[in-house]
C-alpha cells in the first residue's frame, strides 16, 4: 500500500483558511502524495502563500492561472495529476491526518474503485456536528445502491469531496466550466464508471460552513446552476434505471421546494422580491408535468401551493416557520 495520491486543492479568496487546510494534507500519515495547489487568479495573498508552501515541501506542486471558477481549477489540477488515486480538498475545508491512510487502505483492501467517507460541519465557533455516521455500517455497495442512496442526498452526497477515486474514473475537463454546483452535475458519471464502491461511516473531512460560500450566497445564478445540476443528474440516472423514474420523480419535487427554502433563507424575508419571482418563474416551468401526490402531506400543499400562486406560497412558508418556533 504505497501507491500515489494526487491531492488536487482549488485556491480562490481563503487566505483566512488556507494554511489551516494546506498543514492537515502535508501532514497526513501517509507520506506518498502530491499535492496540488491550484491558484485560480486569487485576488488576496493566497497564491504568495502557495508559493511559500511549494518552496517548504517538494510533495507540492503550485499552479498559477487566470480566474476561471472551481471547476477549471479542478480540471487544470486534474492535467498534472499523476497518482493513481486522487482526492479532492476545498481550501477552506481541512482533513484528519489519518483520512488518506484510511481510505487508500480500504479502497485496496476491498478491491473497489471509490471510497466515500462521512464528513464534520465544521462552524467557526469550533462546534463539529456529523449527522448521518451512526445510520448503516461500514459496507460495499454496488452502483444501484448508490444512486439510491445519492438521491436521498443524506448519508452519500453529491459533494466531490470526502470521496477517493481511482484516476480513471476522472476523465478529461469532467468539471464544467462556469457552472456552480459541478459535483452535482458529475457525480452520477463517476459512481456510473465504477463496479464497487466503499462506504465508511468514519468522518475524516471538515466542510467549513463559510457563509461567504456559493451555498449560502443568493443570486439568479446560483439558483438556476442548483437545478440544472440537478436536472441533469435525474435525467442520468433514469437513463441508466428506468425502473427509478418515480423516486427521481419525487426528489425533483423535493428539490423545487429546497430551492425555494433556500433562497428564502438567503434573502432573510418572506417577500415576494424580484430574485425570488425570477427564479421561482423558472421553477414552476419545470414543475409542469409534477403534481407532488408523492410527497407528504405538508410538502404536497406547500408544492400544489407553490404551482398556483407564489405569495401565498410565501405566506404557507412564513406560517410554517412560526409554527415550527411554537411547536
């Protein structure tokens, strides 16, 4: 067990968190990896201290670019990479130094081709919170029990991290370019390529919930990226299970109605505000052939609500907060 690991590290605006993850990857017990530090036209101190990191380990290697987004640095990382399995780091995330270990060990050990491990939400006052590594035990899954479980997007996500993957799972420019929420878009793809896969409930990553993140930022954009990323992978999914088309069915459902909540949560207000009618017209475009029967009762009104009329949509989600509080 001493096969290369390509650590591949998108630099953008983190100076604040970027040595606090660079020092959890150079420190790792295991020692046989390259890391790769790509500086995606950072307008702080970030690609000086990539620079100072290169001159102190020779295991890394700095990458100078223009501005393109995540998914070009990950793409530019992923040209120079040469070990033969390869993980992915934000660079305002970190990992414990046991992780590569760990997870190289049990990608060999159990002969598969990705090995995807539980994750901390990592906050600023210091509180680490794992939710879901005490559900299913440590285990093998074919590919079919992995998009199933991808879908309930709960216990396996579609985060790009917290996963090892052998190299030729990766293929050429598998990010797209100016699209945000790329793991969503690629992540049936890669679990599509693989016969075998590893699910350990250890949590080895630290996802920093950044509220300057392109998660917790509201805008057209992101919102519209959210759903066709999504959009995307269902129609990749019920190509390969057709059997599957009435859960996707439901989780589209589910989606529409996360995606509203989160731009409410964003925008901080119930109002029906410009940002909101925009993307919600989108929305229900999309919403056009579901009728949300599926989904529960609460979900159902809110949803058939939604397809009617948005402020009253507004104030369903409004009067369920307030009861929620009470309750």
């Amino acid at each position: 067990m001493n096969k290369l690991v390509s650590i591949i590290i998108p630099v953008y605006n983190v100076e604040k968190y970027l040595n606090r993850c660079v020092e959890s990857v150079v420190n790792q017990i295991y020692k046989n990896i390259e890391i790769i530090l790509v500086d995606d036209g950072s307008p702080d101190s970030c690609g000086k201290m990539c620079d100072e990191w290169g001159k102190k380990d020779l295991r890394i290697k700095v990458i100078h670019k223009k501005n393109g987004g995540l998914s070009d640095a990950r793409n530019f990382g992923l040209k120079i990479a040469t070990g033969e399995y390869v993980l992915f780091v934000d660079s305002d995330d970190w990992i414990s130094t046991s992780m590569v270990k760990d997870m190289v060990e049990n990608m060999e050990k159990n002969n598969v081709d990705m090995v995807i491990c539980q994750f901390y939400l990592a906050y600023a006052n210091g509180k680490k919170i794992c939710k879901y590594n005490n559900i299913i035990e440590n285990q093998i899954f074919d590919v079919r029990q992995t998009i199933k479980l991808l879908l309930d997007d709960k216990i396996i996500t579609n985060h790009i991290w917290r996963k090892l993957y052998k190299r030729r799972l990766l293929y050429s420019n598998c990010f797209p370019i100016g699209m945000n929420y790329e793991d969503i878009y690629v992540m049936p793809k890669l679990i599509f390529s693989c016969k075998k896969i590893y699910y350990t409930n250890n949590p080895y990553y630290y996802y920093f919930q950044n509220q300057n993140s392109i998660t917790n930022t509201a805008s057209y954009k992101n919102s519209l990226d959210h759903f066709k990323a999504k959009k995307h992978s269902f129609e990749q999914i019920i190509e390969k299970f057709p059997e599957m088309k009435q859960e996707v069915k439901i989780i589209q459902e589910k989606t529409i109605l996360h995606i509203c909540n989160n731009l409410i949560k964003n925008e901080n207000n119930y109002k029906l505000t410009k940002l909101k009618l925009n993307i919600f017209t989108e929305l229900r475009k999309e919403s056009k052939n579901l009728n949300g029967l599926d989904l529960k009762f609460g979900q159902m009104i809110l949803f058939k609500t939604f397809k009617h009329s948005f402020k009253i949509f507004l104030i369903l989600c409004w009067l369920k907060k307030i009861y929620t509080r009470k309750g």
